[in-house]
C-alpha cells in the first residue's frame, strides 16, 4: 500500500514539472487562518519544528512538501532538490532556509506563485504530497490593493482545485461558522467532496462541545473531520512535565505533544466515541485519501498523457524527423565537429602559410629599416644640411669598388643587426599565436557554436591555455635557433636571386603605396594649392633659408597645417624618386646580380636575411608550438567542456538556440511523458492484480 502511494506521489512531481492543468495527481492542500493552529498540524504530521515562526510570519509562497517514509533510516533528512540542497538533518537549518526564501520575496509582491518544493524522510512520517498555502486568508482580512487580491485568490484556486484535497483547519475554541479555511474550501468544493475538516485545539474546549462540532451536520464533509490536540500545553503531564512550554522544541515538543494528545484522547474516550480524533488517524486518514483520490486520478491522467504525447511525438517527427537530441549530445557533436575542423586546419595552416605570414611581416620591418637607414635623404630641410656630409645613396649606386667604403659596410652591418636582433623570437610567437587564435575562432565561426557566446569564449580560452603554455618557451627557443646569423650569415646564389626577385617586387609596392597617398594628398588640398606651397617651399630650400618661421605672417598666407602637408608631398616626392631610382638599380643593374655586391643592394642582402630568419624559426615553431597545439587543444576542449561544465550549464548553453532549445524541450517533455505513462502503467498493473485477487479469494 505504502509504495504504490509513494509511487503515485513520485509521478504526482515527475508530472507537476509540466505546465498542464489537465495532468495533475491530487496532493493535499493545507489552508487555515493565523492561529489556527497550522503550522502545528503540519509540525505534527512530520514530527519536526520546521516551519518558520513569528507574529509577523506569513507564507509568501506555496510550500510543497513531499513526505517519504523510511523506515530504516536513523534520522529525519530534509533536501531542496531545487536548491540541490540534500542531507539536511538540523531542522532549525531547515527553518532558516524556508525563512529565508520565504522573505526572498518583496514584500510589496505579498506572495509568490513560485512553490518551494522540500522533501523530508523519517521514518515516522507517511508517504504524503502536501502543500502550505501562502495567505488565503490574508485576502480575506488585510487591506491589500484589489490587484494583490487577485493575485494571491487565483494562485490559491489554483490549489484548491480539482483533483487536489483540501485540509481545511480550525480551531476547536472559534466558532466553526467564523472559519475562513472552511469558507474557502467551500467555494472550491461545494458539495465538500474533497475537503476534510481538521479542528485543532480540542483541548481548549470542553471535549462534549468538541465531540458536537466534530459531528456537525451543518457543515457537512464527505470525508469527516478529526480532533486534534497539535501543541502540548505548557505544563503537561505528557512526559514533560519539568520543562515549560518555551523550555522544550525538537523531538522533546513532538513527544510531548504525541503523550499529551494521547493521554487527554483517553481520558475522554467516551466523550469522543463516534469522532475520529488524533494526530495519529488524522496521518492514517490523509494517507488513505490520497492514494484514494491517486488511484482514481490514474486511469484520467494516463489517458490525457497518452493524448499528448501522440500529439508530442507527431510534433517531433514532422520538426525534428524523429532525430534525438540531448543538450550532452549537442554539445558533443560541436566539439567534435570543431575537432575535426581543427585538424583540416593542421593540414591547412602549416609550415608553408607560417613561412609566408613571418616572412611578410619581417618584410615590412626590412622595409622600415631601409626607410630609417637608406631611403632617409634627402627629404625634408633640416636632413638635407646633413647630406652635405654624409654620403647620398645616389652616390652608392655610382660607387664603383664599394669595397674600400667603410660607410657603407658599417651601414649594412648595422642594419643587418638591427634585423637579427630586434626579438624575432617573440615577434614571431606572437605572430604564429594570434594567427592561430583568429583560424580557430574563424573555425567556430563556421559551426553551431557561433550562437553561444560562452561557448565561443570557452573554446579561445581553451586556444589561449594552450598557446600561452608554450609561448614564453617557444619564444626563447627561436630567438636561440637564430642566434648563428647575428654573427654571420652566409647566402646562396640561389638565395640571392631569390631574394633579388622578392626585393623588387617589394620595391614596385612601396612604389605604388607613396604614389598613393601621395595622390590622396593632392586630391584633398587640390593640386593647384599643393603644388603653390611645394613651390614657396622649394625656393625657400633653394635659398637656404631653412630657419624660416611657418607660423609667421610671411608665410605666404599659408596655413600651418597647409605647410606641413606641403612638407609631406615633398618628403613623399623624395621618397618616390628615390624608390624609383633604387627599383631600377636593383632590377637591372649588374651589380645586384651578384651576392657579392652586397653593400650597394643592401634591399636584396637584409631580404636574403629575412628569408633565412624566417626558415629556421618556422622549423622551430612548428614543432615547438604548432604540433603542441594541435596535440593538446582537442584536449583542452574535452576538459574545458566535458570535465568542468556541469549539466545545468551544458543545458543552459544548448537552449541558447532557440531551435535547439525547441528541440530538446520537446524531447524532454516525450521523455517525460513517456517515463509517466510507463509508471502508471505499472501502478495500474498492481491495481489490477490486487482486485483480481480480492475477486478470486470472494
Ligand atoms: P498557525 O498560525 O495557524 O500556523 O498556528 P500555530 O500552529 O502557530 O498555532 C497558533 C497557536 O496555537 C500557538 O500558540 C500554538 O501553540 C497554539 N496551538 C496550536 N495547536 C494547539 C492545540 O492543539 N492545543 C492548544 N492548546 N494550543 C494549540
């Protein structure tokens, strides 16, 4: 009997997950007005102090408790499976955590429709599915907006609908026709079909005016009521007598009030002949009820589930052809579809794309060191006095036994280390490191995984642990690996044509880059104007006058800023004729054909460097950072998503679509109706073969 009520209740929770009225298992819905004693019902039904007290304590959300008997157990143990709160054994704990989520709610919301839902197991309880209702009484009496009325009268009918059974509570000392739990109860069940009447404090009464309400005929209730005695006096006899009222809580206050309700009950046996009193029948007759008004909800109830899940199914098959879907299996094949995209990217982005990513860049840094040590005069005024001194790069091109010009030795040399020496080791770590995190996050961008931003976060996480790992290593490994060529650095034929062919190509682009915003320049200020200043300026140059004020009046009316774009386009003129005048030299000139010219074609010499830099620290790279990573990212995903997500979180990212969410929500709900349906159907068996076998034994 015991376990197939426990197992209606367990489908009773299974079902109340679903937003449907039409698949509800009866639970018992407490309802009493303040001082009705409760609180004290319920304390004594469970055997525990749990709920929480004070003159201004009111229930602001629905208290659903389901009570499991465990007859072996040693103690009583509450959990919030909400709150993924379990073991609970100190119930003054358990009273601060109701008190807690109960003033979690405003006080201007007066009440929550949110139920708390707590589960307690001792062996001393039946298995029961009971709810405290928050405030219906509050409706009645308080001065509450008509808005806030509504609210908490529609959760409550909620309640105390159908099949639900109410427990309508009483006190023994307040006239029966003042009850507001017994008026509520009324208008939810009229014909007083699902209500039983519990009168609490029979002791305060004379028991033969008890015994007169008890068997009243003027409010009558199919079920009955029951007398009970719920609270132990201050001093009774009840085993408790040494203590005072406020002196003893816990099990001490259950025992004595089980003692008391026992001995008073007895005392006046005959005085309640007739009655059904007792917290003990009152326990029994719950139980009964319920699995009574369970066992007949059953049949109903699987039949509307039958209902929706048809229809559930169809919907499942027509959206998602029937296709099975967890928020784990979701998240799984994304990961994996990104492993694998990962290892096309390994096939993909290697030694080679790595060669020409570095290379590129140790290009434009070969360029800006000839722009700062070659290409640098003369532009402006102020250089042009130096060049007086400092041999011209025109005249390097006309140098005809380069090898007696120190200058242009210790100018190669220079810059050749300025090259090695500049950090290759970090600039290419970071290079190779932030043009991997870019695929990887292009990679995620071509999968599922786009639409969940903590995802998309976790997986560059997950790249950056296993990049940054190895980055300060790897950094220091290249920069050693090309420590040879900071000394010295010997160059093929090969090489050098190789890197001649580059340098003029790089050359023609420079080229094509200054006439560009050399042409952007005269388009923004006009020609005219552009070339009037470039003129006042050259004839200024011409006179050497090179002290001149811009900012002063005899600037020609040109604005200062007009100057500086004037000074620009000659810088850029300059910067053009000598780029031209190199592309040329190092295109056709005899003398770059030859490595061993490599002071006069320092553009050819410091790429042949470029190159060489680049190869040795790409070896190093791949294996060094590369391999690794495309050994140990795969892995880091698995620990990233599989190991420290928990399955809320992996549910909380796979609903982020909402179709996946559609998805799964849908599966669940089959699920779960399918789950139900299988148990009542087991519930249903037991039944059969228990009335078979009564008709049998007849
Ligand atoms: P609630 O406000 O309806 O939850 O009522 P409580 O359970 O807090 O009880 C209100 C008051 O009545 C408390 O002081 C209890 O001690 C007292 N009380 C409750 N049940 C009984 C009872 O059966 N007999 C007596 N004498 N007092 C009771």
């Amino acid at each position: 009997m015991l376990n197939l009520t426990r197992q209606m209740i367990e489908i009773r929770n299974l079902l109340a997950s679903i937003d449907h009225d039409g698949l509800r298992l009866p639970s018992i819905v407490v309802i009493g007005s303040q001082s009705s004693g409760k609180s004290s019902v319920l304390e004594a039904i469970v055997g525990q102090e749990f709920l929480p007290k004070g003159s201004n304590m009111v229930t602001r959300r629905p208290i659903e408790l389901t009570l499991i008997n465990t007859p072996e157990a040693a103690a009583d143990v509450a959990e919030f499976p909400a709150l993924k709160m379990h073991n609970l054994t100190d119930f003054e704990q358990v009273q601060k955590i109701l008190l807690d989520l109960n003033l979690a709610v405003p006080e201007k919301d007066c009440i929550s429709s949110d139920p708390i839902q707590i589960t307690i197991r001792s062996p001393r309880v039946p298995d029961l599915s009971l709810v405290d209702l928050p405030g219906y009484i509050q409706v009645e009496a308080a001065d509450q907006p008509l808005e806030l009325k509504q609210k908490i009268r529609k959760l409550c009918d909620r309640y105390l609908e159908a099949p639900n059974i109410i427990l309508a509570i009483s006190a023994a000392d307040v006239d029966l026709a003042n009850s507001s739990a017994l008026r509520a109860s009324r208008t939810a069940d009229p014909r007083g079909e699902r209500t039983i009447g519990v009168v609490t404090k029979i002791d305060l009464v004379d028991p033969e005016r008890a015994t007169k309400i008890l068997t009243n005929k003027k409010y009558p209730l199919r079920m009955g009521y029951v007398g009970v005695i719920t609270k132990a006096p201050p001093t009774s006899k009840g085993g408790s007598g040494l203590f005072s009222r406020k002196a003893i809580s816990g099990y001490q206050a259950y025992v004595a009030q089980q003692n008391f309700e026992h001995s008073y009950l007895k005392e006046n046996k005959e005085d309640f002949y007739g009655t059904t009193t007792g917290t003990r029948n009152l326990k029994k007759k719950l139980m009964k009820v319920l699995e009574k008004s369970m066992a007949a909800s059953l049949a109903p109830t699987h039949l509307a589930i039958q209902q929706d899940l048809e229809e559930t199914s169809y919907q499942f098959k027509v959206e998602f052809n029937d296709r099975p879907l967890t928020p784990e299996m979701y998240l799984a094949n994304n990961i994996d579809m990104l492993k694998l995209a990962t290892k096309d990217l390994s096939h993909e982005f290697s030694r080679r794309e790595l060669k020409s990513l570095l290379k590129n860049e140790l290009d434009q840094k070969v360029l800006d060191l000839l722009a700062e040590r070659y290409w640098n005069k003369p532009f402006n005024l102020k250089q042009n006095q130096n060049a007086l001194v400092e041999p011209n790069l025109k005249e390097l091109s006309q140098i005809t036994n380069i090898d007696d010009d120190i200058y242009w030795h210790k100018k190669l040399d220079l810059t050749t280390s300025s090259l090695t020496k500049m950090g290759v080791g970090r600039i290419s770590t970071s290079l190779v490191t932030n043009a991997l995190l870019k695929e990887i996050e292009n990679l995620v961008d071509n999968t599922q995984l786009k639409n969940h931003p903590m995802a998309k976060n976790a997986v560059s996480e997950a790249a950056k642990t296993v990049l940054g790992a190895k980055y300060y290593s790897t950094a220091d490994q290249v920069e050693n690996c090309i420590k040879p060529y900071k000394y010295e650095i010997e160059i093929e034929d090969r090489e050098w044509q190789a890197s001649k062919e580059n340098s003029v190509r790089l050359l023609k682009e420079e080229i094509r880059q200054c006439d560009e915003v050399y042409n952007n320049l005269k388009k923004q200020i006009g020609g005219r104007k552009l070339q009037q200043v470039v003129s006042y300026l050259e004839r200024l140059k011409q006179q050497q006058t090179t002290d001149v004020d811009f900012n002063s009046p005899e600037a020609l009316g040109f604005s200062p800023s007009l100057i500086q774009r004037g000074q620009d386009a000659i810088f850029l003129k300059d910067r053009l004729s000598l780029l031209k005048m190199r592309y040329s030299f190092v295109k056709n000139s005899k003398k770059c054909k030859k490595k061993e010219n490599k002071y006069q074609c320092p553009e050819i010499f410091l790429d042949a460097v470029a190159s060489k830099v680049t190869s040795t620290s790409i070896l190093f790279l791949n294996v060094e950072l590369l391999s690794d990573f495309y050994y140990n990212f795969p892995r880091e995903l698995d620990m990233k998503f599989f190991n420290n997500l928990s399955k809320e979180e992996i549910e909380k990212f796979a609903k982020e679509d909402p179709r996946i969410k559609k998805h799964i929500e849908l599966q669940e709900r089959k699920d779960l109706y399918e789950n139900a349906l299988s148990k009542i159907e087991s519930v249903l068996a037991i039944q059969r073969t228990k009335t078979t076998g009564i008709v049998k034994n007849e």
